[in-house]
C-alpha cells in the first residue's frame, strides 16, 4: 500500500530523440521542422522503448515537431502502442530562426561575437530577424537584457522564451498528473529548459547540461510540484551502445568521472569492468578514508594513472584547486580524472556547476555504483554536467534508480 507521500510524487522521465538528419549534418535545427529521423535515430528509438519496457506510464507527451513525435511513436511501439500520445507546441526546440538549417562550423566562422555569447551568456543573447531577400532573409545579433525595452515584434531572446515556455509547460502537466508517472519526448534544449526550470536552474546555465539523442534523463517531484524537483538520473545511455557520452566542445579540456564512495565489492568492479577501455590520466581521492583502496580497485587495469590525494574531502573547493591545476596543463586535448568522493560532496561539485549553493544540492540525487560525468572545455565554454548516475551493472535483469519503478537494463558495452 502506497504512503500519502508516495500518492502525491510525481515522476518524469525525460528523452531527447532519436538521431535526426540534421544531427547527422551536423546542421543547427532549432524549431525547423524540416529535420526527420535517420534510419539510426529510429533504430536508437526502438532501443530506448525496449530499456523502458516494463514501465508503467500514465500519460505520454511529444513535442509537435516531427523528429520528437517520430521517436515517441518508434518507442511507443516498445512499450505500448496504445498509449495515447499527447503533442504540445509548449515542447518545441529553442527558437533559433537565424541559424536554423546552418552547420554549427559555419556558425562559429562567421558569427564569432554571437556565438560566443550564445555560449557563455545565452541569457543575454537575442535574435533579430527581418523580412528581405525572398521575403526570407533573417540575420541574427547580439543583445543584453538592458535591451529589453527596446524589443520589437522581430526581436526575442532565445533562452529566456523557452524557459518561459517550458515553465508554463510544467504549470499545465503538474497538477493533472500528480502521483502518476510521466514519459516526455522532447529535444535537447528543450530537455535542458525542462531539468533547469524543475531544480530552479537560472537560464544563463543552459549549456551546462548535456542532452544526447536518446538519452534519458529522470525527475521527481516528492509533492508533485515544481518547487519540490529532485534530478535523479541524467543523459543516460548506455542502452543506445554510448559507453560515456561524448565530450563537447572539440572534445578538449578536462573531464572527470565522480564515483560516490562506499561502494560494496560487486558495484566496485562493475565499475572498474565499466571503465576498462577509458583512458584515466589521473585520480582524486580523500586521504583521510580507505577511499584509496576502492580506487585502486578501479584502477586496477589502469597502472599508467597518476593518483592524488587530498586531505579535506569534504570541501569542493579543495578538489577545485587541484582540478583546475589539471585542468590548464593540456587546454588542447581531453585529459580524465577518475574523483571519489561521498555523495553529498558529488551532489556539491554538480550543484556548483549548476550555480545552485549547498542547500539547493540536496535536490541532486547521487547514488552508490555509479557514475557521474564532468567537462571543464575551457574558458570559453561554461562547465557541462554530461550524465549523472550512470548504470554500471551488465547482468542484472532491472535498475531500480530508486524512482519507486523497476527499469530494465539493456545495457550494451
């Protein structure tokens, strides 16, 4: 019998979809609807509905755009066919009318200034666009929110219209669904706006957060509002055959692999078989426990790793300091740190990425046995939180995610 808690918690679940033909040209697709799914993209679908097969849905929402309905319908497919799926223009991609249908190099050559602000600062980041050429020509520019009250029916903020959209979003779904669980089909800014808004996450980190096709990412809503969001699970997927999601930006600068301490001997080397075939340049670990022994553990098939230890673990701006040493002696390639520490120092390194203090890091839900995933690409690129809580356990039938449902495991190594 359910508790009144458990009767009022809500549970998401969030994909992004399937590899598309954009993705493949490595085109910016924004709210263009031109993009289809590619005979990948579907394929990864079907594999998704298949890890989620076995789940219990109340309700299933798709963003209107063709590449996130085709991905729910492949998953749909799996799972139930006779779901009734619900699409919502509320879902769409960031609205990137300048750029849309350019490839991402292009963007970077010929709009360097407005690129780098999009990265940075992409709450200050807005688009103008007007009618020319063909009745088609648009040009994007830059802007800052002291600009606001010069807006124009042709001019918007990108970021800062989205999170709006999706907060109105989370205010229509929320009330009605209530002590349900949730699958939402959307895409990858969409999915970042739906994690930001549900852990109160401000719009100037909304490239902090990684979104690969057909990723899945889990949220909680203990009283079943959005104020009460916890993130669970984030970009997993291994169960598309992605050992570890790939590093962003060039691939450049550093990335660590956070590994929550006290961790038994079967989760221990689950772990280490998980991360064979990764190259660990070093690791990071606390002195002052038998964190030492697990990590050698893990490293046991790694001998050309350089190992550190500290003396505080309980402090991240301990790690820091030693992280961001690391960080600048290679800024031209991707250098990998294996870091363990508890899971509320984790939560607090991930929370500091998210600009959320100590307090707003209980929201973050590290679990035992698995592994979370950072990337510092440089200073010309916020941090990125790439996955957290990825499943490292080949042979078991179901992962629980502690999400109150059973999620079975196809993972693929």
């Amino acid at each position: 019998m359910r508790s009144k808690h458990e009767e009022r918690a809500t549970r998401v679940i969030l994909v992004r979809h399937g590899q598309s033909t954009y993705n493949a040209l490595g085109l910016y697709q924004g709210s263009n609807d031109e993009s289809v799914l590619t005979d990948v993209g579907r394929s990864d679908a079907r594999l998704t509905g298949d890890f989620l097969k076995g789940v219990v849905f109340d309700a299933v929402y798709s963003s209107s755009l063709k590449r996130a309905r085709e991905t729910a319908q492949e998953i749909l497919q799996v799972i139930s066919p006779h779901v009734q799926l619900k699409v919502t223009d509320k879902l769409r991609e960031t609205e990137l009318p300048a750029w849309q249908g350019l490839a991402f190099q292009y963007v970077r050559e010929n709009f360097p200034k407005e690129y780098r602000l999009w990265k940075q600062h992409p709450h200050e980041f807005w688009m103008e666009f007007s009618e020319g050429f063909e009745g088609q020509e648009r040009q994007g520019r830059q802007g800052s929110n002291s600009d606001l009250s010069r807006l124009t029916q042709q001019q918007f903020f990108p970021a800062l219209d989205l999170y709006q959209r999706v907060r109105k979003f989370w205010q229509e779904i929320l009330p009605r669904h209530r002590g349900q669980t949730v699958l939402i089909l959307a895409h990858g800014g969409t999915n970042r706006a739906l994690i930001s808004t549900a852990l109160g996450i401000k719009p100037d980190r909304y490239h902090c957060i990684q979104q690969s096709n057909c990723s899945i990412s889990v949220l909680n809503f203990p009283d079943g509002s959005l104020h009460s969001g916890q993130l669970e699970a984030m970009n997993l997927n291994t169960h598309i055959g992605e050992h570890l999601p790939k590093p962003q930006e060039g691939g450049k600068g550093l990335r660590l692999l956070l590994v929550p301490s006290g961790t038994n001997v079967a989760q221990t080397q689950n772990i280490a078989k998980f991360l064979k075939q990764v190259r660990i340049d070093f690791s990071l670990n606390s002195i002052l426990d038998s964190y030492h022994i697990t990590v050698q553990q893990i490293l046991q098939y790694h001998p050309e790793t350089v190992q550190f230890e500290v003396l505080r673990e309980d402090i991240p701006e301990a790690w820091q300091a030693v992280i961001s040493k690391r960080s600048i002696a290679n800024p031209e390639q991707l250098t990998t740190g294996l870091v363990m520490a508890n899971e509320a120092t984790i939560a607090r390194l991930i929370g500091h990425i998210f600009g959320i203090n100590s307090d707003g890091s209980e929201r973050i839900s590290v679990k035992k046995g698995t592994i979370s995933c950072l990337q510092y690409p440089g200073d010309r690129h916020p941090p990125i939180l790439q996955a957290m809580n990825i499943l490292t356990a080949p042979n078991e039938s179901t992962h629980k995610l502690d999400t109150g449902w059973a999620v079975p495991s196809k993972v693929i190594f």
